[in-house]
C-alpha cells in the first residue's frame, strides 16, 4: 500500500559505496539492522487486479474506507500528491487510527488497512480522478497491497533501552497476496527529488512505528530498496544497483516542513544522512544554515535510541 517509501528512501540520493557510516549498528533485535536481501528485478510490471482483496484476519479490525478519508481531511499541511510525503500521510493516518483504537476498541484488535479502501479516500480527499493518481498510490492499488498494524505494545517491544519512552510503538506489515501473474516486487520514480529516485518495495514489507510525540522512528525496515536515477550518482547506481533501507526517523514543523534522517546500506557499507523535505514533496540534502529550527529537528533525530524489540510473529 501507499509507499512506505518511509522517508528513508530520501537518503539513498546521497548515499556513497566509500563513505563511512555515521553511526555503529545496533546488536540484533535492537533497534536497527535486520539484514534484508537485496531486491531483484526492480523493473517488475505489475499484474493489475484492482477488484482484488486479501482475505482478512476475523482478529483483524477492517478500517473502512470513510474513517480513512476522515483521517486524509485532518492533514493539511502538506502536499498528498507528492511521492516524498507518502510515508508521512501514511503515518498521520495510522497513528490517528492507532490512537483512537487504543481508547476505543478494549480487544486491541489489530488495524487492517485495504488498498481499495486507502485508495478510494485518497481519490475522495485529493479529488483526482483515478488517471491522476500518483505513482505511489496507484501502483499498490493495482498489486492488492494491505497493511496491518499491530499496536499491542507487548507484540512490539520488551524494552526501551535508550531514549525516552515512545508515546505509541506498533508492528507494521504492509503486502499483496502471493497469486500467479503477480509480481514478487515493483517500483516507480521519484522526479520532484534532486536527483531523481526509483523506490523499490517488494511483496513483504514490515517495519517498526514507533511514536515519541515530537518525533518518528521507522526501525527494522525489510523489504524496501531505492536509488538515484539522475545524475552523477544515476550513473554510479547503473553500476552498483540498489540500496537496502534500514532505519529513518523524521520531525516535522507546523508549517510543513520535514527533516529526515535515513540510513541505508549497500556492499556492507553503513551510511546515514539528513534531508529537508518541503510541504511541496521537493527534497534537499541536509537542512539549510538559514533554518536553525531545522537544525534543532536534525540534533534531536541525532540522538541515541536503542529498543529490544519483540519477533516479528511468521508470514502465514
């Protein structure tokens, strides 16, 4: 569904086989560094089948489609259109679910989120036609992609070790249902970006939400790849390939503006940078020296966090 191209994926612009990485990984099962596989075949067309739907869990609390679009409406500062946002709409829609499940629904019941459902709000909210829709939107749509959160913070964590204690953590699995003509993976570019990127996510992708009120931390990404398609680093990526994304933490301010901090590793080589990502999707490396509200963002996404999170339960 809707990308969880996660803000992460900004950081890949810049990343650089020599470079060195700007922080150790964390030990296995703590925080960071869940070793994806690489994906192949990035170029993958998909099988369109928009009528389709995953079978849902009875366990499962189903998000209709009028909740979605009444999540979409209280988001405002922004441009939902733009691919580098997909990641921060799809996180304000979840945690504004999230929250009101936990006062509202003593089961716990986990979020299940359709790709019919996200996509007829997103058309409703942003009053596209369907051959409008952005790339972001549209391709998930076509493959069937779901997601599921999981927000019982005994399935997420066994313990916060570093950092403050997060307002709301959750499991989040985003996929399609395995069926013959479906692909294994499928991509779409990025070109507001400088340079332009290609985001890569295949059939399962799962990742760690974990909300501390004045910041985001997506941790243990698997499943998520990108690289630049442009420039200098275009040519050098022809070589190389993609990127696996592994962690990214973003701030916000009221007026719109995001700073990311991604990391990202190729060849066994760690990197991590910072980018500026304006209500307009466009995203600069870094964060302007004319913007010490920014840099404040930056020095708290910098900050050490560390959590012992708990197994992903198996796919089924």
């Amino acid at each position: 569904m809707r990308s969880a191209s996660l803000g992460a994926l900004v950081a890949l612009l810049w990343l650089a086989p020599q470079a060195p990485s700007l922080g150790a990984p964390a030990g296995a099962g703590v925080a960071t560094n869940p070793g994806a596989r690489e994906a192949t075949n990035p170029g993958a067309r998909a099988t369109t089948n928009p009528g389709a739907r995953a079978t849902t869990n009875p366990a499962w609390r189903v998000v209709p489609s009028e909740r979605l679009l009444q999540a979409m409406k209280e988001v405002r500062a922004y441009d939902l259109t733009a691919t580098a946002n997909g990641p921060r709409l799809q996180a304000d829609v979840v945690l504004a679910l999230l929250h009101e499940a936990q006062a509202t629904d003593p089961e716990r019941r986990p979020l299940f989120i359709g790709h019919r459902e996200w996509y007829e709000a997103f058309l409703a909210r942003t009053g596209l036609p369907p051959s409008k829709a952005p790339l972001y939107v549209r391709r998930p749509y076509e493959v069937g992609q779901d997601l599921v959160v999981d927000y019982r913070r005994e399935s997420v964590i066994d313990a916060v070790l570093q950092g403050p204690q997060p307002r709301s953590v959750a499991n989040i699995r985003i996929s399609w249902e395995r069926a013959p003509g479906k692909p294994d993976q499928y991509s779409y570019d990025d070109k507001l970006s400088s340079p332009h990127l290609r985001v890569t996510q295949k059939q399962l992708i799962t990742y760690r939400l974990v909300d501390y009120v004045d910041r985001l931390w997506y941790a243990e990404i698997t499943g998520l790849h990108g690289r630049p398609t442009s420039g200098a680093l275009g040519v050098l990526f022809d070589l190389i390939g993609e990127a696996r994304v592994q962690e990214s933490r973003s701030a916000f301010l009221p007026d719109g503006v995001q700073v990311v901090r991604g990391r990202a590793t190729k060849w066994g080589i760690d990197r991590t940078e910072t980018m500026t990502v304006w209500p307009n999707g466009h995203a600069d490396q870094g964060v302007p020296v004319s913007r010490p509200d920014l840099a404040a963002l930056e020095a708290r996404l910098r900050e050490p966090l560390a959590i012992r999170f708990r197994p992903l339960p198996k796919e089924r």
